[in-house]
C-alpha cells in the first residue's frame, strides 16, 4: 500500500505511455518488439535555414566540437574505469553512475529526479541534442530525411535521421563534426545552465530568502544516517548543538568529525544520534552517509501572496535549469561512450576504418563496443546487485 500510495503518479504516467502507443501502433515503426518510432518532418525546414544560412559559424562550431567531443571519450572511459576500481577495492564505496528514470527512485543512487520537472528537462535536452544533428548536417549540404520520437518501453527519447549513406561517403571530419554536435550541444547546454543558476537565480532567490540550514538530498544505504533513520528532504539545522545555515558551515563541521566518532544531527526539530562510519575514499575521515544539498534551507523573506508566488515560480524555473544541466551533461557524456550506435561509438567506428581500413577497423569497433557494453553494465548493475542482495540476505 505504501509502495502505491508513492509511486501512484508514477506508474499511472508510464501506463498511460505504454497504452497510448498500444492505441496508436499502426502510426509507429516497431522494431524488436520494444522500441517504437514515430518519424514526422517537424524541424527539418528550421534546421536546412540555420544550417544553411549560417553555414561557416555550424561549421567551425562542430569541428570544436569534434575535439570537446573526443576529450569527453576519455575521460567518460577513465571515468568509469576508476569507478569500477573503486567499488573492487573498497567495499564500502557506492557507485557513481546510476541511471536515471523521471519519479523513480533507483536503488543505490541517492538522487530522485522529480517525474513531471525531469520529463521537461529530458525533452529540452534530448531536443537540442538532436536538432543540433540536423543542422550540422544540412550546414555540410547533407539531407535530413526525418526527425521523430521513440519510445523504448515507456521511456521517450527523440531521434533526427541524416541520410546515412549521404553522410558515410562524407570525409572524415564531416562525420566527426555531424557526430559530435549532440554531445557537444548538451556540454554547452550545461555550462549555459550553471551560468543561469549562477548568476541569476541564486543572487534572485537569495535576496528573497533567510538561510535557516541544510537540506539532505538523499542518504546512502547501509551508513549511519540511513541506519538512524534519516532520509531525503529533512533539513539540518544543528551539528552537535552547534547551529548550521548553509553548506559551507555543514561540510566544515563534518570534515572534523572521524571515524567511531558519537555525533548528533538535529533535523526538522528531531535528534539523530549516531557512530560516524569511516569515509569510503579517506579511512582517516568519518562518514555519516549523508548527500546535502549546496542550497541552504530557507525561509522567505515576506509572507505576502504576491512575493510567495514569485518565489515559487522562481524555484521552480530554477529546479528546471539545474535538472537540465545536470541531465544534459550526463547524457552529452553517455553519449561520447565508444559503443556501437552512440554518437562516441560512431565517432570510433570512423576513426578505426580511417586507420585499419573498413574490415579490420569495424572488427575492431565491434571488440571496443562490446568491451565498453561490459564495462557500463558492471558500473549501471553493481549498486542494484547490492541492494538485492541485502534484501535476500
């Protein structure tokens, strides 16, 4: 009962997705019996204008993005790599990659992304990664046949379809920079979000607001905070009687506390009383567990009508920007990954046929591919393989 009365919202959203797609399957292409596409010409005609009229300006901004797009495949493989060294090595470490599902809350990742804010910000950014395709594109006179969503299951995603034998007969650099330009659309996509968030909603939001302390985002499994009782959503206003109102105050009593180590919390007026555990990545540290948020809690200003629907519409724009760049630059990033259809795994197919020529380079993208599939699944399963085995235990 429980489980329905959170989750209620949630699964009627994603059963209505999967009926309404039941409804219209004649409308979709169906393939593999799980991925539906539903191809339109929406957006062709702005992308052919802006690729064509400003043709040099999407040229030099795709092939920077071809070299961002190379260096974010290194370092989202090195990124992986250390994560999986780190979960061998240390058995108390958590995973830092999770995926993410709007409204649902994935075992072993402390984060929640709020289902109807997150689809919005899942459509911003997958609309920009695939609109900036098209335009680098036609910018290179190569035909865009279609544009589209699909739906794997009930999850959405949006697709812009190049001509592809047009596009394989390109030169290199050309496919580089058609490739490129998604991933490299959501890092700037990103940047352009943390500067918002920066520069004008936090200084609009804190000129309306008093700091009262720090909210938990979320707690880790199996640490003293989630032994204790603590969860997402409470807000710190003490550390060991001593009163705290933003991070910097938070993490500055935390970096002193060590291992074995007797400390109190006071959340939402309540005492959370616990033994620090010792922190995965420094022993010497203790560890509670916790993930706080770096946006104090607040209380406004004035309680008048007009100044809280302001402040709530603020917040909420500002929720969505920091969902957005957060997405964004995950997904800009999964995207660099050097496996198999991904943009990254093109971008290495290219490379390696270019170097190894056509049958020897594509035998070798398939091995990358396959390596890179394993390598992501032990990084995405190995939190999920953890939780199911402390429910069974």
């Amino acid at each position: 009962m429980t489980f329905w009365q959170d989750y209620r919202w949630v699964i009627l959203f994603y059963s209505s997705i999967i009926i309404l797609i039941f409804i219209f399957r004649k409308k979709f292409d169906i393939h593999h019996k799980f991925l539906a596409m539903y191809r339109t010409r929406i957006g062709l005609s702005l992308m052919d204008r802006l690729g064509t009229k400003h043709a040099e300006t999407v040229k030099f901004l795709g092939y920077v993005g071809i070299g961002a797009g190379y260096i974010g495949l290194f370092v989202i493989v090195y990124y992986l790599l250390n994560n999986i060294i780190n979960l061998l090595m240390v058995p108390t470490a958590t995973s830092a990659v999770s995926l993410v599902i709007p409204g649902v809350k994935i075992p072993g990742s402390p984060i929640t992304i709020p289902l109807i804010t997150g689809w919005i910000a899942l459509f911003i950014v997958i609309l920009i990664h695939e609109f900036s395709h098209g335009v680098v594109a036609r910018a290179h006179k190569i035909p865009v046949k279609s544009s589209g969503i699909f739906f794997l299951g009930p999850l959405m995603g949006a697709f812009v379809e190049p001509d592809e034998k047009h596009l394989r007969k390109s030169i290199d650099t050309t496919q580089y920079s058609v490739y490129a330009a998604g991933p490299f659309s959501n890092i700037l996509l990103a940047l352009a979000c943390l500067l918002l968030l920066t520069y004008a909603f936090a200084p609009a939001l804190g000129a309306m607001e008093n700091q009262v302390g720090v909210t938990i985002a979320g707690v880790t499994d199996g640490y003293p905070a989630a032994d204790a009782g603590m969860e997402g959503g409470l807000v710190v206003t003490a550390i060991n009687d001593e009163k705290v109102q933003n991070y910097d105050q938070f993490t500055t009593h935390l970096s002193r506390v060590a291992p074995n180590e007797t400390i109190s919390l006071t959340a939402n007026g309540t005492a959370y009383t616990f033994v620090t555990a010792a922190n995965p990545d420094n022993p010497r540290q203790g560890y509670l567990g916790v993930m706080a948020s770096n946006k104090a809690a607040t209380e406004l200003k004035s309680n008048t009508l007009w100044f809280k629907i302001l402040h709530v519409i603020l917040q909420w724009i500002g929720e969505l920007f920091a969902i957005t760049g957060l997405l964004s630059f995950g997904i800009g990033l999964a995207n660099l990954l050097p496996l198999g259809p991904v943009d990254g795994g093109r971008m290495v197919q290219v490379t390696l046929e270019k170097i190894r020529g056509a049958e020897k380079g594509n035998r070798m993208w398939r091995q990358i591919s396959m390596a890179t599939l394993l390598l992501l699944a032990i990084n995405l399963f190995w939190p999920l393989l953890k939780w199911i085995g402390k429910v069974f235990a």
